[in-house]
C-alpha cells in the first residue's frame, strides 16, 4: 500500500515527470511518481537528443546506461535545404562529444528506474482522477486511481503536472493558456531499418520538411512535416510516397528503407505556455509549454525544465519558476513557431537555423552553469 503523504506526487513518469522527481528525491524530498501508462511502454515523438540534453544525462549519470544499450553515437548533422547539404560535424564541448536518440522505451525507464533508485515511489497504471485542497483552496495532494479503479487519496505538499499536452492536472488547478503560437505542422514518423547510420539529417523543402534520426536496433526515425492543412495526406497515404513528391532528397535517402513498425501521424497542435505554477501545485514538460515538433528540441527542453523546476521548489521560489522558464524557453518557442508556418524561402530558413542555433547555446551555457549550483535540501511549502 502506497503511504498517504508525501512532499511530491509528480503525475507522468517519462522525460519530465520521471526527471523531475529523479531530482528531487536525490535531494531528499519524499516523491510518489505515477503514470497512468504499463512500465515499460513506449511512445513515438521526435527524439533527438541536442547536447543539453546529452550534457544533463551525463551530470545525472545515465548517458552511459544508455550508450551500453547500443545507443548510436551521433557525430555528425546534415542540413540538407534542397539539394544544398551542409554537414556538420559535432565538436566536443561542454564535455559533450557525440549525441543521441535513444528510443522512447529505453530513455523513459531508465529515467523512472533511477527516481526509484534514489527513494522514490514509483507507480504505473494508476492515473490522477482528482487535486486533493485545503479550506484555503490550495492544492495539498491528489485522488489516485488504480487500474481496478479503486481510488486512494494521497496528501502532499506539491502536485506536479507532467502528464503532457493535454494534461488533467493542468485542468484541475486552472492553469490558463498564458501564450499562443500561431503555427503548426503535421508529422508522420515510422521507424526504419536497412539505412546507414551517419548522424542526424534534416530534410527542408519550401513546405515540407523532414528527418532520419538513427536510433536502437540499427532502426531509423524518419519523419516527414508538411503544414497542418495537409494532415489527411499523412493519414491517407505512405510516408515514402509523401516524401516522393514533396521531399524529393529525403525519398532518395530512405529507398531501400524496411519498416519496422507502422507509422504514427501527429495531426498538428499550436505551441502554448500555460501559467506553470500555483499554491500547492507546478507544471513541467509538455504541460507547462509545448512548442512544434518541427526543431525536434521537446526532450531538450523537457530535462532542462526539470532542472529548473526541481531547483526552485527546493530552493523555496516556486514563484520564480516561470519567470525563469519564459525566459529560456521563449526564444526557442519563437524560432520553432516561425518555422513551423513554412512562409520561407530556403535561404531564409538557413537564417532561421543559425538563429536557432545561438538560442540552443543559450540554454546550454545555463545548463553548464548549474554544474556549479550547490544541492539543496527540500523546502517544499
């Protein structure tokens, strides 16, 4: 039986929620960490790992628990605009020297397994059917579900929403859209197998864009974008046929290509904030903001949150965290919204990229300069 009190009950156990909760409960905060999910599921996103990403793994310790499940090493990024490529070639820094796409099962448990390795409680099918207030209306713990539904209630003195874009917690505790994007595109990814593995190569076309990022198995993500007004196209016919008329450089790099599972469409949805932060109650990942798939930065941004949001709540300035979110997160939220439109030109985008490019930097100096940051001990209010 699941005690009845805690410091944090953190709703979602993949990239946010599990990091999240990771972090606290290494800092001594008592965590119950729940997804409504299996142990074990997978999902399908756009999971290129940017070196943020890489660089909190390896200060978090588990970038090598993945490399030793057979993770490419990424070394290289192509830009292909067209038939123009330009390869980069990724350079040490930060203590990062290749990236990473590990797949979905793979990242997420080893997340949840290292939450529980540091003291938290980890629960999966078992979902949050309600937000648990005092007489002052404040969030002080959640109603749990179980997959018999039985309900249990459990206080704490935190709830923290990382059940994603459409999240119940945010729901429950009002949290208000604060932002909107005006841009989004549809996406259809499948998993491949049977192509070469030479880093991440991104596909861009005036109105279409799309990607191979190499990940377990010898298997390949290869994902196409098109504006969301062409979402019934994705649902409609194969990827491989889409990519034959409206990326012509991306049908070429994948002929040949086998598919290993079959593909999942994401129809479109406009980036937003929500206000991330209340008595009693916080939100982290894709249901604090979500900006377009299309720069591939959500699990970037997701491990970064975690950080930020894990360092306020033990430092005591919960009322700090979305200050400090909007001003990382806004810039990138922009660029990818602009993008995301497809009212460029090639060489437009190329500048677009390059701007995207700086802001990415951006977040890994912050990210750098946490290493310096002291551990904190929980002050939970």
């Amino acid at each position: 039986m699941t005690p009845s009190t805690y410091d944090v009950i953190v709703v979602g156990a993949r990239c946010a929620g599990a990091a999240t909760a990771m972090l606290m409960a290494r800092q001594g905060a008592r965590v119950l960490l729940i997804d409504s999910a299996r142990r074990g599921s997978d999902t399908m996103s756009t999971h290129a790992l940017m070196r943020g990403a890489v660089m909190l793994l390896q200060r978090w310790g588990l970038a090598e628990e993945l490399r030793a499940a057979g993770t490419p090493q990424v070394r290289r990024t192509s830009f292909l605009y067209g038939r123009a490529a330009f390869d980069i070639d990724i350079k040490p820094e930060h203590g990062v020297e290749a990236l990473m796409a590990p797949r979905r099962y793979l990242l997420d448990a080893a997340l949840a397994a290292a939450a529980e390795r540091a003291g938290a409680v980890v629960r999966f099918e078992t979902s949050c059917a309600g937000l648990l207030r005092d007489a002052s209306g404040r969030v002080c713990g959640a109603r749990l579900a179980g997959k018999d539904g039985a309900a249990q209630d459990v206080s704490a003195g935190l709830v923290i929403g990382a059940d994603g874009k459409r999240s119940r917690v945010a729901r429950l505790a009002g949290a208000e859209v604060t932002r909107q994007a005006h841009s989004t595109v549809a996406c259809a990814y499948q998993y491949v197998t049977g192509l070469p593995q030479d880093g991440y190569r991104w596909h861009f076309e005036e109105g279409a864009a799309g990607g191979l990022i190499p990940t377990n198995g010898d298997g390949t993500c290869a994902f196409l974008a098109l504006p969301q007004s062409r979402a019934a196209e994705l649902r409609q016919s194969a990827l491989p046929e889409l990519a034959a008329t409206s990326l012509p450089q991306l049908a070429e790099d994948t002929a040949g290509a086998r598919a290993a599972e079959a593909p999942v469409v994401f129809a479109g949805l406009p980036g937003y904030f929500r206000r991330c932060a209340g008595p009693g109650w916080a939100l982290v990942g894709d249901a604090s903001w979500f900006r377009d798939p299309i720069t591939a930065h959500g699990i970037t941004d997701a491990f970064r949150d975690a950080e930020l949001l894990a360092g306020a709540v033990m430092a005591g300035g919960l009322d700090r965290y979305e200050a400090q979110r909007d001003a990382l997160s806004g810039p990138i939220f922009e660029i990818s919204d602009r993008i995301a439109s497809f009212e460029w030109s090639l060489a437009e985008l190329a500048d677009l990229h390059k701007q995207l490019n700086r802001d990415m930097k951006a977040n890994q100096a912050w990210i750098a300069e946490g290493a310096a940051r002291q551990p904190l001990q929980c002050r939970v209010a």
